[in-house]
C-alpha cells in the first residue's frame, strides 16, 4: 500500500519541522530579553484533548519578547506535531469511544473517554452474521433463541432471521441500552449510533429502540412490555 510509505514521509517531515521550530524558539529565547510593549499583553497555550490554541493576546499585538516568542514556537512546534501522531495512529482505532461495561441494565456501552457530539459510537451492522428461515431456531434450546434475539433482534417478516456465524464476535450495537431520555441517537444516512451530545468518560451511551426498529422487532415489543418477559410472539 503506497499510503503507508507517504504517510511515514509526512509524518518525519513533520517532526523534524517541529523540532527545528523548537530549537529556533530556544536559541531566539536565549538571544532576546523579555521586554514588555502592549501594557496588558497576555500569552496563553492550552493542549486540550490532542488540539493545540496558539498563544492568544488580550490587548494589543504581542512583541517579539522573549516568553512569547518561546511561547509561540513551542506551540508551532507542538502543533506540527498533532497531524503527525494522528497518522501513525492505527486506523480502526482512531475514533474507539466506548466500550462493554456495568450498565444501567446489566452490561451497557461506557464512555472510555470524554465523546464528542455527533461522534460515532458504533455500527448497526451485524458483519459476522448470515440470513436463516426464522422456523430453524426452533432447533436451538430456548435460552440460546432468546440470547440470539437479545443480542442480534434480526427477525425479519420474510421469514428469515439473522443469526451470528461466529458467536464469539458480538457487535458493540448488541450492548446498547435503552432509555426513555437517551443522549444517542440513531443515523440512518450512516446506519450508526452517534452522540446527540458530549458524552463524559464513565458515562453510559444510551438510544431510544423505538427510533429505529420495527414495531414487531424484538427489542420494541420489549421496550412496549416494560421489558417484563419475553414477547410471546417469537420463537
């Protein structure tokens, strides 16, 4: 993949950018002495969640004093850098926000670290499951129907439902809870969950089933009974 190389080109480039304005900083620090000109001139660098502010000035154009010159080349530095470690991060982990944990309902989806609004939370796609004629749970013991309907509620009103083909992969979506005042909710040009706010770490991502399932699907006869028993209408 020639992505691979490019981006390891780029992202050297960047970090010796980077030091290089560093160095600069230091040596223009060390040949300068701080002088202040604008009376009430103030420099501020922040590094929040991996996204660096420039130095800001609250009145006035800063001069070229010392403080703010390593202030401002540091922070020039330090944001050549961010595009550089977002490349050498591995792609299918980038945007990982939460993960099974102690629910609101026994195991639920729990925030890992702080989320964005409108993030991706997970797909809504089984990727590791086949269509089968519904009839042929019937040769499954019951405990292990009522788990596949749980965890997957494919039943279609074909006749056909979707089951896993390999058990031990179980989508993030099967961990969703419900709730009545979610801070999810479902995107239907992406097929996804995404956050209708930010989310805090440890806080459980949450939809409302009703949004998009079927009003004969599993998880909404579920929803409508309370989540008292099973809904007598399926297998």
């Amino acid at each position: 993949d020639i992505r691979t190389p490019l981006s390891l080109c780029v992202s050297v480039f960047m970090i010796v950018a980077g030091s290089s304005l560093l160095f600069a900083s230091l040596s223009s620090f060390a040949a300068i002495q701080p002088r202040a000109v604008c009376r009430h001139a103030a420099t501020a660098m922040n590094l929040i969640d991996g996204a660096v502010q420039l130095p800001v000035v609250a009145d006035g154009v800063a001069a070229a004093d010392g403080p703010a010159l390593v202030q401002l080349m540091t922070a020039a530095a330090f944001l050549a850098l961010v595009p550089a470690r977002r490349l050498l991060q591995p792609q299918g982990l980038r945007d990982v926000y939460v993960r099974p944990g102690k629910g609101s309902h026994g195991v639920g989806l729990i925030a890992i670290r702080s989320v964005p609004k409108r993030a991706r939370i997970c797909g809504c796609e089984a990727l590791y499951a086949e269509q089968r004629r519904t009839a042929s749970l019937l040769w499954l013991p019951a405990e292990v129907r009522a788990t596949v309907h749980e965890l997957w509620d494919g039943v279609d009103r074909d006749g056909t439902c979707t089951v896993p083909r390999d058990f031990e992969v179980v989508p993030l979506v099967s961990f969703l809870n419900h709730a009545a005042a979610p801070n999810c909710y479902y995107d239907d040009q992406e097929n996804c969950i995404r956050a209708s706010r930010r989310l805090r770490k440890g806080e459980e991502a949450t939809v409302d089933y009703r949004q998009y399932q079927e009003a004969d699907s599993y998880t909404y006869q579920q929803v409508a009974a309370g989540f008292r028993g099973k809904p007598k209408t399926y297998l």
